[in-house]
C-alpha cells in the first residue's frame, strides 16, 4: 500500500519538474498608411475590393470605433511606438512640416503661426519594439518609418531589420521600382512596392520560425502619389461608371474642397494591391504553420484623405478625413487577432485608440506591462474576452494647420461625447456621436455645462504634459485669407470636378512609367 503511494507521488513530481514545451507567441503588426475607415469590403463598401482584409476581420476583433492618435501620419506612428497621446510625446505634426513663421511659406494666410514640435521619436522612450526586443523577440521593420532622421530610424529604436524605412513619409520613387530609398534594394524595373514588402516580410518570418519574432510590416500605400496598373484601372473605371457616375464629386469644407464620393479607380486599385500583399503575408502565416501562435495587428495611421494630398476617397457617412478633427480624420481599421486567446469577442463599439496596441502586444504575449511608458494606453486583452471597459477620456492635439485644410484644434472624447476646441476663435464643438456620427449638429450650446467640464479636464491633461499652442501671426492679413478661401471654393473645386472625370475616361494616359507595371504575387 505504501509502495503504490509512491507511484503517482513520482509521476506528480517528474510533471512538475518538466516544463511543458510552449511554441513561441509572435506578433505581425500591419499599419496602413492614410487608409480610410470605410475604404474596405467587409464594411459593406461595393467599390473597394479587399478580400484578405475581409478575411483577417472575420477572425479578429473588430473595434468599431478605433481611432488613431493623430489625424496625420508621425504623431500617430510615435504613439504607437510609445503607447502615448501626441501632446505627450511631443510629435505632433508630420515631421518635416513647417513650423513658426516658416508656415507663411505655404500662402494659406492663416492666423496663426503653428508651434514647433519634436521631430523624432524621443531616444529615452523604451518603443515598443525595444520592450519586445529585451524579452528575446527578433525585432524586423519593412516600409514607412518617418519618425526622424537618419540616426532615428527604424534600428535605432530597437528593430534588429529594417528594409525601407527612412525620412521620408511618401515613396520617394513611387509604387513601381526603382524606389530611390537608400534602405530598399531596387528589384526588376516594375516591382510593386507594396508586395516586395510583404515577401520581405515573409522571408524574415521564414528564417525566424524557431524564435519569437516581432514584425512590423509599414506600408507605403495608401499614401500619394496614387497609382494603379492598367488592369486595375479598367477594372475599377468600369464598375464606377456602371453603378452611375455622380454628377459632382466634392463638397466644401471651411478651407478645401473635399471629395464626397468613392469613384476613383487609381485609388482603388492602389487599395487592392496593398490588400494583395496583406494577403500574401497571411497565407504565408497559414503556409509556415505559424498561424495559430502569430497575434496579428491591422490598422492604420489616419484617416482616407478627402482633401488635399490627390483627394483620393470620401470617407462618408463620417466628416471629413485625413488633417480633420472629425470622425474622418481619425477613426481608423482597427482588427486584432490572437489565435490563442479564448472566446475572443467579434467586435466592439468601445473607443480604443492606437496608443493601446503597445500594451495590448505585451499583455498578450505575456510580458510584463511597463506603465511608466505607455502611459495613457491600455491592454486591450480584457475587453477583447468580453469583460466590460471602463469609461475613460481619449485626448487628441493637433495645434497645426493641415495641409488637407484642418484647422488648430484639440479634441476630447468622454463616452459618446466629443469636444473640439479651436485654437483660431476658442469656440467649442460638442458632438452626441451616438447619434450623430456625421457631426452635423453642434450642441455645445445645449449643454453649456458639459462642454465646460469636458474643455476643462481637456486643458488639465495638455498643460499638464506641457504641450505647445499656435500664437497669433502678427502679420495676418484678412483679406488675404478670404482671396484665398475663394478661390479654393470656386478655380480649385471646378479643377477637382474635371480632372475627377478625366481619370474616368476610356483613353486616360497616366504617367507612363507606371501604367505598364504589373502586381503579383509571383
């Protein structure tokens, strides 16, 4: 009897003593760039065509409303990176947008004179890839960076690989090789940007199956300049021209025209390119047997750009987009899947922005959280398993003009309410968004006291992390501005509605050193 004790005392032991062998937890996350909130099939959009992004949606959770940091692209990458808001960071514009009495250059006339910012992710941030680095993860970069200068790029920020990412925020040679990047080999006269991309990223993952690894696929698309092949173009000017031509694409915003419908087939075609690549990096995942411990991130850096920057989509029903203060401007794609976490929800209408995704990536592959760095994000993974979220305030400083037509402006947002302070006036913009995603009706005035509890706790927070405030330009000049207002309202807007048609029509010429360039996944 005594002897028989012994047998399962021994087998408890020895399964105590061995550790049960855990295949390493990966993480891919994919950033689009200036990819608009319904540039995408599976949000019930007939013109855009993106089959692998449906898919990934399928099998993720959905934040309906995910937000970027910023309206415009380097505030919303250094969040990112740092799990913080752009006033705390310091980068709160494009970096390499003007600043002082250097934006008088632009002829906008406006004003006030934007402040200076920082113009490179904070060297005495721990990024997010650094924090994944320290834990044994092989850290690789493909694609846009422009976080600053050369000895601010993608390597000095913790990446072990980096393939393309440099200074600039727009593929300098465009989407067809030879790209003119210095950290990106030319292929054959032709290569399509986005898919070498995705095989770059695929033969990192390749020769690291054995090893956690953190990559970071960056997209160039859906950035200007906007460019498609010859097949896709009449692909896409046919379905336009079959669903009915409207007969004016764009409306008036306060500065710019700003494009109302989704009929432009070079756009579109750029989409369906970068969907192909996303997709040749997912079926990759499938192909390697890496699917199931791989986390994959989607989303994007900004909103579709509906004015200025080539106007290449509506962001419809939400106003505005990229450079706005408004839903267009700033909610994104937001998806997460993690193939290992249980009864992982479909979607969620919780506000969730991408300061979120640091901790969110460390808490799911199980490192310990660092607060004292991602300050004002929050894991994700509670909410993700269908635990409810507690109420919290998102904060937004863009004290900029955008060259899209934005305006100063810091915004709030409490629970269904959003609060927009202008710089130019002080006035306040308060939005029910629950019933008014389009931002159509001000009720500020309505609730006087609420838009004065939300200014405050706004105000609280940015002068609390010491963020900067344009200043008025002492050599502003009204009529100026109005001579430029106008015509922005009527030479511009009738230039846009021609050159919208001519794009359209069945003998259109592009540059030719795109048209004949092909996009496979060859």
């Amino acid at each position: 009897m005594e002897q028989n004790l012994w047998i399962p005392l021994l087998l408890l032991f020895l399964m105590l003593g061995c550790k049960k062998s855990v295949e390493p937890k990966n993480v891919l996350l994919i950033l689009v760039d200036d990819y608009g909130y319904n540039d995408m099939s599976f949000r019930n959009n007939s013109f855009y065509e993106t089959p692998s992004i449906d898919q990934l949606a399928s099998e993720s959770t959905v934040f309906k409303e995910g937000y970027a940091n910023s309206r415009v692209c380097s505030p919303s990458r250094a969040s990112i990176m740092t799990g913080k808001f752009t006033a705390r960071h310091g980068i709160t514009d494009w970096i390499g947008a003007p600043a002082g009495e250097e934006w008088r250059k632009k002829k906008r006339f406006n004003q006030l004179l934007p402040p200076e910012y920082s113009r490179q992710l904070p060297s005495e941030d721990i990024s997010l890839a650094e924090a994944l680095k320290k834990q044994g993860y092989t850290t690789f970069f493909a694609g846009k960076w422009h976080l600053g200068s050369k000895g601010s790029w993608p390597e000095d920020h913790g990446f072990d690989h980096n393939i393309g990412g440099w200074d600039s925020g727009s593929p300098n040679g465009g989407f067809f090789a030879p790209y003119n990047n210095p950290n990106l080999k030319n292929g054959q006269p032709g290569e399509n940007l986005s898919m070498r991309l995705a095989k770059e990223t695929v033969a990192f993952m390749k020769d690291n199956t054995k090893q956690p690894f953190f990559a970071f696929l960056s997209f160039y698309a859906v950035h200007a300049p906007l460019q498609t092949t010859q097949p896709k173009w009449n692909k896409y000017r046919d379905k336009a021209v079959a669903s009915g031509l409207a007969e004016a694409g764009y409306g008036m915003e306060a500065v710019l025209p700003i494009r109302q419908v989704q009929d432009n087939p070079i756009y579109a075609g750029l989409v369906e390119s970068m969907d192909d690549a996303v997709g040749h990096v997912l079926d990759a995942l499938r192909e390697m047997g890496l699917e199931e411990n791989t986390m994959v991130v989607f989303t994007s850096d900004n909103g579709g750009v509906a004015s200025g920057d080539n106007y290449a989509t509506s962001n419809l029903p939400l106003r505005g987009g990229k450079g706005y203060p408004f839903e267009g401007g700033i909610k994104e794609p937001y998806l997460i899947k993690i193939p290992w976490l249980e009864n992982q929800t479909a979607e969620t209408d919780v506000p969730v922005t991408g300061a979120d995704i640091y901790p969110t990536i460390l808490d799911a592959v199980e490192v310990e959280l660092i607060p004292g760095q991602h300050q004002d994000g929050i894991s994700l993974l509670p909410l993700m398993g269908g635990l409810p979220a507690k109420e919290r305030s998102l904060i937004w400083h863009y004290p900029h003009y955008g060259n899209q037509g934005g305006q100063p402006s810091s915004i709030i947002r409490k629970g269904k309410w959003k609060l927009i302070h202008y710089y130019e006036d002080g006035r306040d913009e308060l939005y029910d968004l629950e019933i008014d995603i389009s931002e159509k009706n001000n009720v500020a005035g309505k609730h006087q006291e609420l838009t004065s509890a939300l200014l405050a706790e706004l105000m609280d927070f940015l002068n609390g992390v010491d963020a900067k405030f344009p200043k008025q330009d002492p050599l502003y000049d009204a009529e100026k501005e109005r001579v430029y207002l106008e015509r922005m309202a009527t030479e511009k807007r009738k230039a846009l509605e021609q050159q919208r048609l001519e794009i359209l029509q069945p003998n259109f010429q592009p540059n030719a050193d795109w048209w004949g360039s092909q996009t496979t996944k060859d």
